[in-house]
C-alpha cells in the first residue's frame, strides 16, 4: 500500500502517493516528495534554497548581487516545518494563492465586524501577543534568525493555529525577521544575530477564521542600546506608532496617519519607507483599507467602529527608498543604513481605538531612553 504523502512544491502542496523524491535532498539525508516531474521542476528555483553546500556551513546563494549593507542570507534554508492536519489553514496554505484576498481586493470594500466575529479577534490577537513575546524573549547574541522561526512556529501550533506567513505567497517561512538594514519581510536563515544588532520580528497568527498581526524591533544586546543612532530610529519608530494609536476614532480619515508619522520622523530626521503599508486585516490576512505611512497620501477610508486595521510604520536612517534582494521577499535600505518597524493590530471602537496586540506588563523589549 502506498504511502501518502504531502508534495514539497510550495505551490502545490496536495496530498500524493508518488514516490518522486528530489535526488540532492535524498544525498543529504532529507526525503522531499513531488506529485510528478512538472511539480519538481516547476518549484525547483525555490526548493533548492534548502540544499546544503558542500564543504560549508552556510553560504550566500547570490554572491553577485549588490547588496547595500553587512547583512546577507545564510543558506541553505532549513526544510518547510509541518503543521498538523487537524489545524484549520487559510487557503493559501496549500499552492501559496490567497484567493479569497485576490477575489476581495476587486471590490474595495472595508469590512465591519459583528459582534461574535470581534471576540474571535480579540481571542487571536491575545494568542499572538504571545507568540511574539516568546520570540522575543529569545533575542540575544548567538541565536539565528532561522531559530526564532522554530519558536514561533511551534508557539503557533501549540495555540491550535496556523502561522499566517508559511507559504503566503510561497512566502517559506513562519515569520519575518528583518535584522539591521532589512525593511521588512526577511527570511529567516542561519545567520546569527550579533551584538549591536537590532531586528524586527513579524508575527502572524490565524485561528478560527481570523488574522493577527503584529511586531517589534528589538535591540540586540547592550551595545545596539548604546548607540544613539540606533536608539533615535528605533524610539522614533514606536513613538509614531504610539501617536497614531491616540489619534483613532470614529470618523478619522485612514490618510492622517501618515501625516503623524511623517511629521515625527521628520523632528528626529529620519525618513519614512512609501513601499510598504498597513492594512485592514480579519478574515482575510491582508484587504481593505490600506494605511500609507508618509504625509499627504490619498489613502481611501475613515476610522468606523467595528473595522480593525494595521499600522506599522517603517523608518529608516538614511533614505526612504528600498531595494529587493533577488529571493522575492527581503527589502533592504537603498544605502544599507538601518531601518525598524513597530506595528499593532487595532480595532475602532464607538469612542476610539482597542489595542487587540496590546504588549503585556511581562513583554520582552519596551522604550528605551534616549542617548
């Protein structure tokens, strides 16, 4: 009787019997199946990340690319984690098409939850506050950003949810991990944070049909809290955040939180990343409204109870502009100088705003003074 297993093509992931197994992973110990020779090669540009090197620890897979800073990836990836049959996925889960986004984004419309449908938010947002603290308690010299994954998926799983990043979009891992000059959505490899560091981690988390999101940039030991650049951007970062926050309610043009972040950054003289933005965020991972961080933005949308939407400015040093690394994902400062992020998952009330990603009192990370 045939075996049933799980093809290994991100943008397949059906059930299968066949015994296609990819020949390099095969030499390396690791047994990864593909439904047939279309789906090996179909997804082999992407599968071959985890493949180790020989002779070598870790390597960068793109030693002609230009980068603008210190950091690089350290391949090879670790293997997709599992997550258990009996926890309930988002669609993308399977080929990586977030179909019910795609289909919702024709229509622009900004949802308003009900009642019932506000509590299981709530109830997710808790569950990845916790996860995001357990990731950050592990920051610390020596740790690899590739372990920080191992945390969260597992902390993931653990909640009976699914880890909202894995596979999105192909997207490999569980969460974001974007160290020093890294913008946002950074893979998670085998480099090893450094003292002096700082890094953002992106959690995710989807349970009973809802999304959380949220993350923080953390210092990475003492000399990364002692350096007055750093501690400008990153302290600038969560005070824009923090400002926004106190200014929601019901009626709030959704485009006057960019004014608020750009005049903060510009007090402190640091810039604002125009690539990225917030996000309404429930059912479906990302929808309606978008939330642009820089001033004078067009953004469409008011603050009324019921909806919940992401903020997460990105500030950078130097400047605004960012740059693509060749694996899809990880965007970088276009002159290699450090960015950090801080974003919160938020809900409009009838007189302001409920933080569903509150921190707690026992939060890893937190201000830190100013030098």
């Amino acid at each position: 009787m045939s075996t049933v297993k799980t093809c290994a093509a991100p943008n397949c992931g059906k059930k299968t019997t066949s015994n296609l197994k990819c020949p390099i992973c095969l030499k390396a110990g690791m047994q990864n199946y593909f439904c047939n020779s279309i789906c090996f090669r179909g997804s082999f540009a992407q599968h071959k990340a985890i493949h180790p090197k020989e002779g070598v620890e870790s390597y960068d897979p793109y030693p002609e690319f230009a980068y603008r800073g210190t950091v690089k990836p350290a391949f090879p990836l670790s293997p997709r984690r599992p997550v258990p049959d009996s926890i309930a996925k988002p669609d993308y889960a399977f080929n990586g098409e977030p179909v019910s986004e795609l289909k919702n984004d024709r229509t622009n419309k900004i949802r308003v939850l009900k009642p019932d449908e506000i509590e299981k938010m709530r109830e997710v947002c808790k569950l990845g506050r916790e996860i995001l603290d357990l990731a950050g308690e592990a920051v610390k010299p020596g740790i690899t950003t590739d372990e920080i994954d191992v945390i969260v998926h597992n902390a993931s799983i653990e909640r009976g949810g699914y880890p909202s990043p894995l596979n999105y979009f192909n997207y490999p891992k569980s969460v974001c991990t974007s160290v020093n000059e890294v913008i946002c959505h950074g893979i998670p490899d085998k480099r090893k944070l450094v003292d002096g560091d700082i890094v953002n981690i992106d959690v995710s988390f989807y349970k009973d049909g809802f999304h959380a999101d949220l993350n923080e940039t953390y210092y990475v030991g003492d000399k990364a809290k002692s350096n007055p650049d750093l501690v400008r951007l990153v302290e600038t970062t969560r005070e824009s955040l923090d400002k926004c926050i106190e200014a929601v309610k019901p009626g709030l043009p959704v485009r006057e939180f960019g004014n608020i972040i750009q005049k903060i950054a510009d007090d402190n003289n640091v810039s604002v990343v125009r690539t990225y933005c917030g996000h309404g965020v429930n059912q479906l991972f990302h929808c309606q409204p978008e939330i642009p961080h820089y001033a004078k933005n067009k953004a469409i949308g008011v603050c009324t109870p019921g909806i919940c939407f992401t903020i997460e400015p990105m500030l950078n040093l130097g400047s605004y502009r960012d740059v693509m690394w060749p694996d899809g994902w990880t965007s970088t400062t276009a002159d290699g100088k450090p960015s950090a992020q801080f974003e919160h998952t938020l809900l409009v009330t009838e007189d302001g705003v409920e933080v569903l990603t509150a921190r707690k009192a026992t939060s890893p990370g937190g201000p830190v003074k100013r030098i």
